[in-house]
C-alpha cells in the first residue's frame, strides 16, 4: 500500500550537511600547531571535555568561520535526491547573530530547499516532521519525529538502541524502507536465488539462540561471523563473532575492511563485505544477528535483504537481559533503548514471536523457503 503524502524530512545543518567539528579541528591545528595534531576522534562526545579539544569551541562565535563552511563531500547529491522523494526542511541550532549568515549559506548551496522549510533553533522537538537526521543524540533522542534518526559521529558512539546510520547512502535507504512496503518486495524475489537474512531485536529476545537454530534446521544458511569490540561476546555468542580490539576496528573501518559498523551498548560491530559475499558466491543464504541499523546498512550493498525482527513477552525479555554477564551499566544502556528497539519492528519485513521458539523456525522457514 503506498502512501498518500509525501514524507516531511528535517536535515540538520552542522556535520550533517557542512563540516563543523573537522572545520573547527583544522583550524586549530593550523592556529596552535598542535603535535600531536588534534583529531576527531579527541571530540568523543558534546561539550566542552576539560581537554584541548575545547579550543574548536572558539571558531563557534566567528561570524567568518559561518561563511566558509565546507560543504561535506555528497550533501548536495543527498538534498537533490532527498527532494525527490521527500518534504525537506532544515532544522539548524546557531547563534542569532549568525542565522542569517546562516540561511545565505543555505540558500546558495542547497537551492532546493525553498526558504520557509528552514527552522533555526535548538527546540528541534517542536518540528513536527516525519523524519528527523541529525547527529545530535539529545535531538534525536527529544525528537518528536516518527523516525529520528542519527548520524553515527565519534561524540555519539555511545549510543544505544536509536535508529543510526554511517553514510547519506544508509539514510536514503532507510527512508526508502520507511515509505515503502519492504515485505512486499521481498515477497516477490526468487525465493531460490541466496540472500541475506538478518535477525533483528532488542538484547535479550533470543535472536542468537534463534539463528542457531535456523542453522540446524536448513543447510540452505550459513552464518556470517561479525567483529566486535565486545569482549563479552566471547561468552554470549562467541562463534557469531570475532573480538577485535578498538584500535584494531577503527583501522578496519578506515581501510574499508568493514562496510557497515554500529555501535551498540558502547561498543562496536561490523562485517566485512567480502565475507558476505563469499557466503553468496557459495549458493547459500547468509545468516546474521544485527541491530537495524546494521541491517539498513546491509541493504544499501546487498540487492536481497531480508529484515526479520525477533519479539519477546516483555517479562522473559527483561529477564534475559539481567541474566548475562554485563556490567550493571550496560544493563542500564540496553534497558533504556528498549522502547526504541521495539519500533523497529515497523520497518522489518517480517515479525516472529520467540515467546515459541520452534514456531518462530518454522515461520521464518516458510516464508523464505
């Protein structure tokens, strides 16, 4: 069934469409000749941090670092094709004396985006949009948006349980699988040609002691061993997972070893395409356990991708998760994300009910088989 409207899609401006932080750190670097030269990864999360990354706070009140902004590297070829498909709004926080500098900017560089769809303020909660793309956690998190999304930035890693993407190509998938009937679609594809299948849920529903089952059952799968940073896996679901250290991760990441990363609890997770594809190559279904946004990033590579996400009574769910072997914080961290994680299931292309574990095999074999 399509929709009768048009999505309303609200972009934030500063590191989503123009480079802030990076803008802010090159120009420290060659204002104090830091040496080290102050990085990126220094800004792990908003806020003055008592480092010396505090000092790109001070290009924050120059009207002229407003006025050259780099445009990131795509945000025009996104706007054209978000514009295509969607509303788009800008919903931007800066400084009032800067906002008309500001809306210059945006009208030079942007020019389909028509100047009443753009808001300036940080109470982002009060635009009423469908889907909101930022890389504020607390914007996302507030965001009264059907869809809040984040960008994953090095001072929002922590977190947990929201709907997250890498790229602009991993937005505009998502989007499309918003407004799409996705279980139509995959409905329709040869049910014999080998995809992905990807086991969706929140911490606790099962979804690992789900796949392995799955792998029992049908010879048609095999299981796509993933990197982390999560030494605990080793523990909960070791043989679905490598640990990795971070250092380690990052470098796979910027080597472009993995091609879709997450971050889940504080840590991370990601696969290597070329994993996936030996799977494919072989005439057999890749199997995984990921969270949505992982899964989203799968099928912007991948031309089958099935999404299935795995839900539990609410009390067994619980229960599991404050049984494993994690600390009481990162209890608290997949606790807090799971009213989030539930809405995922809008967006998958099927639901199974691990409540009944031989019932959930069975379902998720006779819709793909």
């Amino acid at each position: 069934m399509n929709r009768k409207f048009r999505l309303s899609v609200a972009l934030d401006i500063d590191d989503v469409l123009m480079e802030c932080v990076p803008y802010a750190i090159r120009l420290a670097n060659e204002k104090y000749k830091f040496d080290p030269p102050l990085t990126i990864y220094e800004v792990d999360r908003w806020g003055t941090l008592g480092t010396r990354a505090d000092v790109i706070f001070e290009f924050f009140h120059d009207p002229e670092f407003f006025r050259t902004q780099p445009v990131i590297k795509g945000a025009k070829a996104l706007v054209k094709k978000l514009s295509k498909i969607a509303e788009v709004f800008v919903s931007t926080s800066v400084y009032p004396e800067y906002m008309g500098i500001r809306a210059q900017r945006i009208a030079e560089e942007f020019p389909e985006i028509p100047p009443d769809h753009i808001y300036m303020g940080s109470r982002k909660d009060k635009i009423d949009v469908d889907i909101l793309f930022d890389d504020g956690l607390h914007n996302v998190m507030r965001s009264n948006a059907d869809y809040p999304i984040l960008l994953r930035k090095p001072w929002n890693r922590e977190a947990t349980g929201v709907l997250a993407v890498n790229t602009y190509d991993e937005f505009l998938k998502l989007v499309e699988v918003i407004s799409e009937s996705y279980s139509i679609n995959a409905a329709a594809r040869d049910k014999n040609e080998p995809g992905v299948v990807v086991l969706v849920g929140p911490s606790g529903s099962g979804k690992i002691d789900l796949a392995k089952q799955l792998v029992k059952k049908s010879k048609k799968f095999e299981k796509l061993i993933s990197y982390t940073t999560d030494a605990s896996v080793g523990i909960q679901g070791g043989e679905w997972y490598h640990y990795i250290t971070v250092d380690a991760f990052r470098k796979m990441v910027e080597q472009g070893d993995i091609f879709e990363s997450t971050t889940y609890a504080g840590h991370s997770y990601g696969s290597c395409k070329s994993d996936v594809q030996r799977i494919l190559d072989s005439g057999k279904h890749v199997l995984t356990v990921m969270d949505i946004c992982g899964a989203m990033s799968l099928k912007t590579h991948f031309p089958k991708v099935t999404t299935i996400y795995v839900q539990r009574d609410r009390r067994k769910l619980l229960t599991s998760l404050l049984e494993k072997s994690l600390s009481t914080e990162e209890k608290v961290n997949r606790l807090m994300a799971l009213d989030s994680e539930m809405k995922n299931a809008d967006i998958c292309d099927y639901t199974v009910n691990m409540d009944d574990e031989k019932q959930a095999v069975k379902d998720i074999l006779k819709a793909l088989f």
